[in-house]
C-alpha cells in the first residue's frame, strides 16, 4: 500500500463521545442498522448527542423504540430485517430525502450450525454483507443527495480467519465451519467499502471499514456462556483487551463524523487509526488487515456477483 497511515489523537481507551466531541451534526440525518444493542447503541448515541437525526433499524422495534427513548434526542426507530429482501425493500421504499450518515453496524456471529437464509445464502454472509449491500445500494440516491455522505462498514478482526471463497460462498461444497463463515462475511464488509468509495467517488460518497475491538455483547449469542473469559484470554494473550461498549463504538463513531477523515474512503481502521496491511497471522493475531480484504479486484468482483445475487 502505497499511503501513508491515517492517524488521529484517539486510541484504544478512546470512547464514542469523546471523538466526537466538538463535532455539530445537526441538520444531518443517520442510519445506525443494529443500533438497538451492543456498540450500536453507543453509535447512536454519540450521533444523537452531536445533534443528528438518528434512525435505529432495527428487528425488533420494541427494544428499537426503548434505546431512542432512553437515549433522547431526535430520534426514532424503523423495522429492518437485513435477512429479508422484503424487508429491506420496505425499508429503502419508506426512507425520504438525503442520508448523511450510514453506520452498518448489524451482525451474527457464528451461527453453529449452517443455516441458509431465505435466498439461500449462508446466513451469516446473507446477514452482514448482502443485506448490507442491497441495503446501502438501495439508499444510494439518499447518501448522492447529501453531498459528502459516509458510510460505515462495521468489520471485524474475525476478517483475517477468511477471505470471500468466491467459488462457494454458501458451504455447498466445503464443511461448514462457523468462524470461517464469519471471517467470510466481515471480509466483505472491508471489500464492499473499498468498492463503495472507487463506485461513488463522483458521488461524494466515502465508505470505510473497521475492527471495533473485542466487546462482549449480544452478538455473542451463538457461543458458549464461557465464550467472554476465552475471548478475554485470547486479547490478553495478543498483548491487548476487551472493550467497552462505549470504547468498541469510538471508531465507528470516528469514520462517521469525525473531520479527520473528511473525503477518506476504503481503508479499514482499529482503535481510532488506519490499520497496517498484515501478511500473516497466527493464532494471537488480532491486529491489522489482511491483503485480500483491501483487493480492489476482489472488491469489484464481490460488488458484481452481489448484484447478482440480490437479484
């Protein structure tokens, strides 16, 4: 890679409202998908906090409405299965005007066993990735018209256990392994940034990637109860640690709204920095970006089959 590293005053310790304090959103509109648990809630309520307007789309609506209510501010709540092309549809049809701000932030993690979502795809690919995909190609026009929108691709570590296997996707002809499959999917989620920001540069669209950092939340749901302590031990043996929910939201919240990275797109970021391109891992390895995930070939050849595959 050719750049040199984008870095800010914020690290690892960082929270959510710290970046983004001193930042005024208002008159902006964002999307937080997922924002009614985890780092989306934190998401959300930095966004909010800055003074924009902040749609949660969310499954369920009811916990959807709780988090705006709690949280205050200009904010609502909005149905959205990303499992569901019906769903996504409905959602795009019912959104009105420009999008600033589009924080994907929603995610499954380690579906145990294979499980094929309504079109067939494997579900944790289906969920992170195409829905996001048909989702934000959806919204296109909205973030055109805002001139300057950001998208934001939450990713994760878990991208450097897999590249896209282009060839089988779905696990038709390979055994079914439950991280591999969410390696899979957040390494799309790095490609479809990249591919975003070369597709709608014209536009002035950015779109970036990131690892939020090890934060035990819902989307461990999957796993054993004991799942935390072994994650902690993983970090611990990394050299690193566990998040919180308002620290594991400081990067997304950073790519959003932050003007550190005003016209910044396809790159992918940790604690608060662009992260080094990394070509090899082990089984400690919870830092950096692999070289596939950051391939603009790959990207553009994942954006077409997407189109494809969202029919």
């Amino acid at each position: 890679m050719s750049h040199d590293l984008i870095t800010t005053p914020f690290g690892f310790d960082s929270t959510a409202a710290e970046v983004i304090a001193g930042v005024d959103l208002s008159g902006k509109r964002a999307i937080v998908t997922g924002g009614a648990s985890g780092i989306g809630i934190e998401t959300a309520r930095a966004l909010a906090g800055a003074g924009a307007h902040v749609t949660l789309a969310v499954r369920d609506t009811v916990a959807g409405n709780r988090v705006a209510g709690e949280i205050g501010g200009k904010i609502d709540a909005a149905p959205l299965d990303l499992s569901s092309p019906a769903s996504i549809a409905a959602f795009v049809g019912a959104w009105d005007g420009p999008l600033d701000i589009l924080v994907n932030n929603a995610g499954v993690m380690a579906i145990q066993e294979l499980t094929l979502s309504a079109t067939g795809h494997e579900m944790q690919f289906a969920t992170n990735h195409l829905g996001h995909f048909a989702l934000t190609t959806g919204l296109h026009a909205a973030l055109a018209a805002a001139g300057g929108a950001r998208i934001v691709s939450v990713s994760s570590s878990g991208h450097l256990r897999s590249p896209v296997i282009f060839d089988d996707v779905d696990f038709a002809f390979r055994e079914y392994d439950p991280f591999g499959a969410y390696g899979q999917s957040k390494t799309a989620n790095v490609l479809f940034a990249v591919e975003a920001s070369t597709r709608w540069a014209d536009d002035g669209i950015t779109a970036n990637a990131l690892m939020p950092g090890g934060i035990i939340t819902a989307l461990q749901r999957h796993l054993d109860p004991n799942y935390g302590k072994e994650a902690e031990e993983r970090f611990r043996r990394a050299g690193s640690r566990l998040k919180s929910p308002e620290q594991g939201a400081a990067t997304s919240t950073l790519l959003a709204a932050s003007p550190l990275l005003d016209g910044v797109g396809g790159r992918y970021f940790e604690d608060c920095h662009e992260a080094p391109v990394i070509h090899r891992r082990d089984e400690t390895t919870i830092a950096g970006v692999a070289p596939y995930a950051l391939d603009p070939e790959n990207a553009a050849r994942l954006w077409d089959l997407s189109v494809w595959w969202i029919g």
